[in-house]
C-alpha cells in the first residue's frame, strides 16, 4: 500500500470537500499517490485550526490549499 501522501480536511455535508476528495482521489490514483481524509468534526483542536477553510488538501504535510484542488498544482507537486 502506498503511504498517503495527500490529505483532505473534511467535513460532513460539504459539497465542496465531496467536490474536493473526487478530484484527490482522481489525480492520486492516476500518478500512483496515496491519499487520505480527515474529518475536522472529529476533533475539537482540528475543528479550531480548520473551521469553515475545508476542504483543507495537505501535500506531504504542508499545506497546499484550500477550497477546492488546483489540479495542474497538485498534479506538479506530486511528481
């Protein structure tokens, strides 16, 4: 299995995080990079540092944006 290099900050009943995870998980599985999400629900401290910024996409732990996925962007940084 691949380690996740991608992470998505979700949350429940946002059009925009589905909208985010379909374009992740897309561009991940064509380039072979692992991903994965987290619900900022789940969590006081992420609900904090995140509130209404998600989709939140993390590359390699650092910050790549936020709101939806610049896809040529992503596709760059995981190259």
């Amino acid at each position: 299995m691949t380690a996740a290099r991608v992470t998505v900050y979700t949350r429940v009943d946002c059009g925009a995080c589905a909208a985010a995870v379909a374009d992740v998980e897309r561009i991940c599985t064509d380039v072979g990079a692992g991903w994965t999400t987290v619900d900022v629900d789940s969590d006081p401290e992420l609900r904090a540092e995140y509130g209404d910024r998600v989709p939140v996409i993390e590359v390699d732990g650092r910050e790549h944006g936020f709101w939806q996925v610049e896809e040529d962007r992503l596709r760059a940084a995981l190259a």
